[in-house]
C-alpha cells in the first residue's frame, strides 16, 4: 500500500535498480521507500520508488543529476 501524501519517483523493472535509488534518496536525508508491483513467480511487473509529495521536487533533481543506470 502506498503511504498518503507520497509520489512515486522512480519506476524500474529491476528491483535492485529501485533499493539503490531508494537508499542513496536515504542518505540524502529523503525518507523513500521502494513498493514492489512485481509478480513474485515470473517477475515481471514493476519497482516503484515513492517520497513524501513534499520532497518529491528534490528527489527528482537527484535522480536526474546524480544517479545514472546503463
């Protein structure tokens, strides 16, 4: 369930993708967590990274200038 008030920031199909970005927007003092959509058998389906829609502005400023996947 996705707390009130959050905003997702970051949508991935890797799962480990999402726990990087969630625990660097941590140390970023940005309280974030990851809600796995992923079908738990085949894994598809998505990660999803939400904020408090107060910090949600920031999150996405460091996720577009300091965390960059291949």
């Amino acid at each position: 369930m996705i707390p009130q008030n959050w905003e997702k920031v970051y949508t991935t199909s890797f799962q480990h993708r999402a726990e990087i970005v969630c625990d660097y927007l941590q140390q970023q003092n940005i309280a974030a967590v990851v809600i796995n959509k992923q079908d738990s058998s085949y894994l598809f389906g998505k990660c999803e990274v939400y904020v408090p829609a107060e910090s949600a502005a920031l999150a996405q400023i460091i996720l577009t200038n300091e965390i960059h996947f291949e």
